[in-house]
C-alpha cells in the first residue's frame, strides 16, 4: 500500500490501528490532531499502596528513621513521588482489605490493635490508616482511591467509612474524625467496593449474585452519605478465571444502576522465556478491555439504562517471580519484591500505550503497587531506587496530557500462535503482531508520541506523517534499550537501565524517526 493510499484509506475507514504485512521499510503512522479518541483522564495513570510486606512500612511510613519527617513518611519516597506527580492512588489493597476493619486504623496510635493480617500471614501494627493515608497523599500531591471491604465487612461499615471522611460535622463518624484531631472532612470522591471478590483466595469470597445484591446495598448507602460519589464495582481479577464474563454480567444486573464503573486487574508472565510473546501482551489487555466493555453494554442493554458504565483498571503489572505471599506473622516481611528487567519495562510502555488507546472508557487505572512491592520504586535503610519499569511510567506522567488521538498505523507484523481454541491455540491462525506498537497524545501546542518497538534484532523508521498542525520544535527525544533484555537496576548498579538520548528527527510534515531494537521511545514535539 502506498503512503498516500494508506493515509487516505486510515482517515477515511476510521482505523485506529491498520496491521499489514509490508515491504521492508519503515513503519509510516499518521498524526491527525482533529483525530481523537478520547480527552485524558489523569487518573489513568494511577498507581497503587496496599497493607502488604514493605510497601507501607519501610516503604512510604518509617517512623525513627534518619530519613523520615515528623510524621513518619520517608522523605526521600516523598520526593520522588512529588516529582512523578502520579495523579491517584488505590488503598488500602488488594486482597488486605477484605479482612481490613478501619476502625483498627484511626484514632490515637498507642491505642490502635496489633492485629493478625490474615490475607498475606502478617502482624498489622494498625500505626498508618485511612488519616495518615490522605495526609501523605496531599503531602505529595496525589488523589485518594479508597477501597472498602466488603469481604468481612458489611454495608454499613462502608457506609460509616464514607461518613467518617466525607461529613464535615455533627454526625457519629464525623464527629469520631474530628476528635482524632482532623477537623475539615477528607472528601475522597472515587471508591473501590471490594477486591477481587470473584477469587476463592479472596477473605469473604462469594458468587458474583451475592456480590452484585451486596455492592449494590453498599452503593445505595453510601450515596445517601454522599451523593457526589463515584463508585467502583469488583469484576473479573483475571481473563484466566473459570467465571470471566460471567461473573461481570451477573455483577452488573444487580448493580449497574447503583454504580458508575467496574474494575479490571492484569498481570503479566514472561515464565516461558519468549521475549516476542511477552511483548505482544499489552494487545491482550486491549482484548480484555474490548470484552469487558461488551459485557457493561449488553447489561445497559437488558436493564435499559441511559448510563454508561467506565472502566477501572485498578490492578496492572507484571508479576511472574516474587509470588510467595506468607509473611510468617511478621511486622512488614518481604513479600512480593519484584526485581525488574529492561523487558519488563518495555512491556510497561506498551501497556501504557495500550491504556492510553482505550482512554475513551478506561477512566482509572493504578500501576500495582507503587514502593517495594512489585513496584518502580525500592527502598532500603538508606536510600531509594528506580527500577527499570520506573522510566516508562515516568515519562507517561510527564508527557502524556490533553486528548489522545486516533492515528493510523502502517507496520511490519511477526507471527505468534494465538492462544485459545484448544491445548496451545491448536486449530487457531496465527495471530500477526505489529513491530511498531504506537499511542500519542496531543495538549495545547504539543504532542507526545510513544513508540514501542517490538524487533528483537533491528532498528526500526517511524515515518510520522502530520496532518492539521505540523512540529516545529523537538523539546525531548529520549529510548529505553539495550543489549541485554534481562539487565536490571540494583542498589549496587543503579543506572544499568536508564533512558538515553535519542537522535530527534528533523521537523516538518513528514519526519523519520529512527527506533533501537528492543526500546520503548517518546518523542515530545513543539508544534507550529
């Protein structure tokens, strides 16, 4: 297909993304800034803080040590966190709070209970709760993402919660906050209404009709505490769940009219060692979100509502070799510590690139977690690092604003077996993935475009071919690469992955863009 052929058939058939098997030559995307698929919501590049090893204590909260101010936050986290500016921020879990009573967690700290965290087998000492969780988000600038439990817990506790933070004054919880020293009410506006209740690992596990009745009790409370709520219903926690869909429908035609959105949870496994398998995953994160949004619609559909739901994305990363989760009844253990690689952090922006694309009903999404636990960021007694997966994310935080546009992409495909239909895909076509995995976003006289490249072996052209406003200056050029997918940051060598200088390319309407092998890149352009 020739590049006038390809421009005029992507604008004119709406393709958000055209694969085709061309002729070696560089991979041609058009840029159309009247070409939108949604306006960015910030909170799609959320993250995550869960009662769980090291992630709150030692991670965010370490009171007595050098690094921590007056409060116990650990001043270096705080500083990091400033500078990422991650825009929301999921708690208190994960499977934690289904076994979680807040009242644990309030009032003065000599008198808060010791407990036995019963979801991860560890001591909870109760001395950082729902208080300390918002003071630290205001402290770094981030929005607060509660979620409740309806696993142990009851409606009422969720609606007490609500009151307990939302209510300025003259109500039980309201005035119980006050007496804890917090006069003005924290009102947090978006809540989670439980965890992965569709798992049988799950504290209060039940079926997804018992669920949907529970959450749409649950809703319908604390809406009458406050009504300006967004509320967020449990889905599937995995596409590889006997109940995928299923409990998704049943969910919603008990509770669609009491909610405004339902969550999603995704992580991924390079167990097999295929590196092109593994970065073709974030596709089927985009198949996820497609089936999931099929489901809320048909649910509209029978219960013949106006409303239409959005998404949560609420639990995504990868997650394949620190699983034990005992923590043997100890205070803070390690649990979960993930040690990422340069292929791991390619896989990151494409999953950023994915989210990005499906902004039109993905609202919220939170990067699982955020310190210590399968996270960008890790501390020790004395300092704190970035991981590889750290860099992708930072810079989707720094670049990604405004609308995200609907291109047209022209790029060589490879071929991986496509799983289902039987033992291995048998039976199934091959499924063509293309080299270039492409999002942008477009802000008040800027664009952004990120650029996975999945070529294992090769340098990659993007031709970027500009239509409506044209770059005039390129204000940051930079790839993640290198020559081994399986290099990773350490206290030790903390700069084994970190992004470079890439050469920009020369502006003007059409611009060539050369990629590394294995890299994730951004290209951040001033436009004319």
């Amino acid at each position: 297909m020739s590049r006038r052929r390809f421009a005029k058939h992507a604008v004119a058939a709406g393709l958000s993304v055209a694969m085709a098997k061309a002729q070696r030559g560089p991979a041609r995307v058009l840029v159309d800034g009247r070409r939108t698929k949604a306006e960015l919501d910030r909170r799609l590049l959320g993250s995550f803080l869960e009662h769980l090893g090291r992630a709150v204590y030692q991670g965010v909260y370490e009171p007595g040590s050098a690094l921590a101010d007056e409060k116990g936050f650990r001043k270096d986290v705080l500083a990091e966190m400033r500078e990422l500016k991650v825009p929301v921020i999921r708690y208190p879990g994960g499977n934690f709070v289904s076994g979680y009573n807040w009242l644990d967690g309030v009032g003065p700290s000599k008198h808060r209970p010791r407990v036995l965290e019963r979801a991860w087998n560890s001591i909870e000492t109760n001395q950082f709760g729902t208080n300390e969780f918002v003071e630290w988000c205001r402290a770094v600038g981030t929005e607060p993402l509660l979620a409740t439990n309806l696993g142990t817990g009851t409606p009422e506790s969720s609606a007490a919660l609500v009151e307990y933070c939302n209510i300025e004054k003259g109500t039980k919880w309201s005035d119980l906050r006050q007496s804890h020293g917090y006069a003005a009410p924290h009102r947090v506006k978006t809540w989670c209404l439980g965890n992965e209740m569709d798992g049988r690992w799950q504290i209060g596990h039940m079926t997804a009709v018992e669920y949907g009745r529970k959450a749409a009790d649950a809703a319908r409370q604390m809406r009458t505490v406050d009504r300006g709520l967004e509320l967020i219903a449990c889905g599937s926690s995995s596409p590889g769940m006997v109940t995928y869909l299923e409990w998704d429908r049943q969910v919603l035609e008990e509770c669609y009219n009491e909610v405004d959105a339902i969550s999603l949870h995704r992580y991924y496994s390079n167990s097999d060692g295929n590196a092109s398998r593994y970065l073709s995953l974030n596709l089927e994160l985009e198949r996820q979100i497609q089936e999931i949004i099929a489901v809320c619609d048909y649910v509209r559909g029978r219960v013949r509502s106006s409303k239409r739901l959005w998404l949560s994305f609420d639990e995504w990363n990868v997650w394949y070799r620190a699983r034990g989760g005992d923590g043997k009844r100890q205070e803070a253990p390690r649990l979960l510590e993930e040690v990422y690689n340069l292929e791991d952090a390619l896989l990151v922006g494409g999953t950023l690139n994915a989210l990005l694309r499906q902004a039109e009903r993905v609202r919220v999404a939170c990067l699982a977690q955020i310190v210590n636990v399968i996270a960008p960021l890790m501390t020790s007694s004395t300092q704190v690092l970035r991981q590889s997966i750290y860099y992708p994310y930072a810079w989707a935080l720094k670049y990604a604003k405004g609308r995200v546009l609907d291109l047209g992409v022209e790029s060589e495909t490879y071929t991986l077996p496509r799983a289902g239909g039987g033992p291995g895909g048998q039976g199934r076509a091959p499924e063509p993935v293309p080299y270039m995995d492409v999002a942008a976003t477009m802000d008040a006289g800027e664009c952004c475009v990120f650029v996975l490249n999945r070529d294992l072996e090769a340098e990659r052209e993007v031709e970027l071919v500009w239509h409506d406003a044209t770059p005039a200056k390129v204000l940051a050029c930079e790839t993640l690469t290198g020559a081994d997918l399986k290099a990773a940051n350490s206290f030790e060598q903390p700069r084994r992955v970190v992004p470079q200088r890439l050469e920009a390319p020369r502006v003007g309407s059409r611009m060539t863009w050369k990629v590394p092998a294995r890299s994730y890149s951004v290209l951040h352009a001033g436009l004319g």
